[in-house]
C-alpha cells in the first residue's frame, strides 16, 4: 500500500504559486533576501500551513523553523526541507520546492492515515542564500553546531545590517535552542541549477554530494585620480585592478579544469564616476571545486596573483573570508535509496554531484544525509526565468516521499527501534 502512495501535485503546484506571488519581480521569480519584510511575509505564510496541518512548529534562535508530524515512537525525525530565502533574481523554485514538498508529503501521510515509525519533520533554514549575509547555508551550519549563535546573530549584511537585529525585527528570533536536535536522517529535494539531468534526458538525480565553495570578499585601495591628466604609468587604478582579477579567475578556472568554476559577482567601484580612476573597489570571489586539494589550489593561486598585482600596481588589496565549505560526500544508503526509488517507479535516475551549496550540506555533518534533483530548464536558476517542469516537479516530490518512507523503516545502527 505504501509503495503507490502518491502525493497531490495539484496542490503542491498551487502552493509554489502562492509563495512564489511573495516578493514577486518581472520575469515570474521572487525576491525574498534573508530576513527582509519579503522574506518574513514567505515564513508567515509558511508556518501557517505547517499550523493548519496540526504539526509541532519550533522556531529556534536564529530563525530556523522545524515542523514535526508525530511518528509511532518518538525520538528522532526523519527530516526533509529546503530554505524559502531567495536571491535579489530568484527563481520560483530554488529551495521553495524542497520545503513545500515536505509539506505536501506531511499532508498526503495524514489523508492516506499513514503513520510511520518515525516522527517526519519539515524544515526552512535561514539564510540559505548568503546573498544579503554571508556565508550562505547560515542557518543549517548554526543547527548543526558549525557556527556559534553568537557569531551568526552578529554577522553584517551588504546593507549594513545585523542578523540579530533584522531577525529581532521580523519576530522570528525564536527559543528553541541551537544547534538543534539532530535528525535521524536528512533527505532534500531540490532542482539541479545546472544543465547536466535536461542535456542527459535524465529525470531524477540522486546527488552524491555538494562540491567546496570558497567566497572572499577584495577590498582595493589604490588612488582615485583624473582620468584625463594623469600619466598611465602613475595610475594605482582600483577599476582595473578589479577587472584583472575578474579576467584571472576565469581563466584559471579554464586553465585548471575539472569542475573548477569562479566568478566575480558583486563590484562596487568608488567614486564610480567617468572622469576618475577608482580609488577603490569591493568585490568578491567565489571558487568552487569538487576536489578540496584543487580548491585549496585555486586559492593559493589566487593568492599569488593579488600580491603580484598589488605589488605592480601599488595598490592595497585586504581580503575577508566570507565563506569556506569542504566538499561534502552524502551517505551511501541515502543515496542508493533515492535510485533504487525513482528507478522502482520507473523514473530514469543518474547519481551526480551538486554544483550549489545546500542545507543538505550541512545537516550531512550530524545525520545521513542525500537529496534529490528534478531538472532545470537550460541549467538556468539565480535568475526569474529558472524553470522546471510541471511533471518533473510532481515526479521528484514523489521520489522524495517514497525515499521517506524507505528510509522509515531503515535502520542506520544506533539505539533505533523498529
Ligand atoms: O551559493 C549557493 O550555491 C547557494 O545557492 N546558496
Ligand atoms: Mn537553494
Ligand atoms: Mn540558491
């Protein structure tokens, strides 16, 4: 009976729509950055769905919420869940689908009358997208112990902010302490953003697990001076210097190979003005690699061409670490059990790694974690126009709760009862 238990993908459809109207921009996606009014109007209409479902919501000291549906023992949940913070171009579908999902497979276990031997949770994470503060994946790396509370609350955003503060000011500082209880298994349904499962024809991915990700933030200090009088050679020019590093990074990431991919994407150039040589620039870096030596690699490479490029241009270049995540591997039963799944159900599957950071990423550290991907159209996300099929959408919704179900009944070792 369980195995043909499908979930209501009209429904599920519909509450993508209605999140997606959050913060809604040109183009069909959403801008919802972590912890702005946007974002707190997608958490108010999230966790009212969670309350109208009667599950136990808890929202903990940096923002997280968990939604728990009782199993037959306590203990331990099997979680699913994603994140509902977007990027400034976000997609409809980026994170949303993961949470939303879980709610829908939390909705179908309670109409079919299933109860599992497990309590089944469904997460949003804050701040996934460090866009607005970084790092990215903050409030799963603060569930799982990776950074302090305290540290987190005072990280500054792009604009400014605090993450204590605008937390405080949207009301979801919550009291459920972190890090938070370590589920008994963790499992993310999530799109692909990358081109690999529409090019192979593939419609399940099974994800092996996420590659490194380095983001340093460059603050260059040359001399702001004019544009037409001053001599080539006595130019210490922040705007160039700011372009060559741009230039360095792709080329290096050519030059290496392999899943080496690097892009400058925020620059502000001081005093921005046509007729001055910048004086300064911020921008940032983010490489990222599959393999920790050849990211580690990257990075001293990049290192070498700063202190060379300062050295010749007489220019100040101080660096921030904004975040440093090791490639992580999922669990190797999580995996299998989400191809055994989509394959049972006569998906075509492939295993492959991920290319973006996730949640998954960090509750991998405390739980056997994998995660599930559905195709995105052109490889597009980060931009309105992300696209995944309506059918795909359903499809991997119904790979994720079947996978839960499977992995109900699997015992991990530990002290778990049956
Ligand atoms: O940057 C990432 O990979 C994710 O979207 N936060
Ligand atoms: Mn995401
Ligand atoms: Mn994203």
């Amino acid at each position: 009976m369980a195995e043909s238990l499908r979930i209501n993908g009209e429904r599920l459809l519909a509450r993508i729509e209605e999140l997606a109207s959050i913060g809604a921009i040109d183009g069909g996606g959403s801008c919802r950055l972590a912890l702005t009014d946007e974002d707190r109007a997608g958490r108010d209409l999230v966790v009212t769905w969670m309350k109208d479902l009667g599950l136990d919501v808890s929202i903990d000291s940096i923002g997280n919420v968990v939604a728990v549906r009782a199993g037959k023992n306590d203990g331990p949940a099997t979680m699913t869940g994603s994140h509902i913070d977007t990027v400034k171009t976000g997609g409809r579908y980026d994170g949303n689908l993961g949470v939303l999902a879980g709610l829908e497979i939390i909705e179908s276990l309670s109409e079919n009358n299933i109860q599992t031997q497990h309590p089944v949770a469904v997460a949003f994470f804050t701040d996934e997208e460090g866009a607005r503060f970084a790092p990215d994946m903050l409030g799963s790396l603060v569930y799982v112990g990776g950074m302090t509370l305290e540290e987190a609350l005072d990280i500054k955003g792009v604009d400014g902010s605090k993450v204590g503060d605008e937390l405080d000011r949207i009301g979801y500082r919550g009291t459920s302490p972190c890090p938070g209880p370590s589920p008994r298994a963790f499992v993310e349904l999530h799109i692909e953003q990358g081109p690999v499962l529409e090019v192979e024809g593939i419609t399940i991915g099974a994800v092996t697990g996420v590659q490194g990700i380095s983001w340093t933030e460059l603050t260059v200090t040359g001399e702001s001076n004019h544009a037409g009088t001053t001599p080539m050679a006595l130019r210490h020019d922040s705007g160039f210097a700011a372009a060559s590093i741009s230039t360095y990074v792709r080329e290096l990431s050519i030059e290496m190979g392999g899943s080496q991919v690097a892009t400058v994407g925020r620059l502000e150039l001081n005093p921005n003005l046509v007729n001055v040589v910048a004086g300064s620039a911020i921008l940032t870096v983010d490489l990222r690699n599959t393999v920790e030596e050849r990211l580690l690699e990257a990075e001293n490479k990049l290192a070498d061409f700063l202190s060379e490029l300062g050295s010749s241009e007489g220019l100040k270049i101080e660096k921030r670490q904004l975040a440093r995540f090791e490639p992580v591997e999922f669990n190797q039963e999580v995996v299998s059990t989400v191809e055994n799944v989509a394959s049972r159900m006569g998906h075509s599957v492939m295993q492959l790694p991920s290319g973006a950071g996730h949640d998954a990423q960090m509750m991998a550290r405390v739980c056997p974690t994998g995660m599930v991907f559905v195709p995105s159209h052109k490889g597009i996300s980060h931009n309105p126009q992300e696209h995944t099929d309506p059918e795909d959408l359903i499809a991997g919704c119904n790979v994720l709760f079947q996978t839960i179900l499977e992995l109900d009944t699997t015992d991990f070792g530990g002290a778990e009862s049956k």
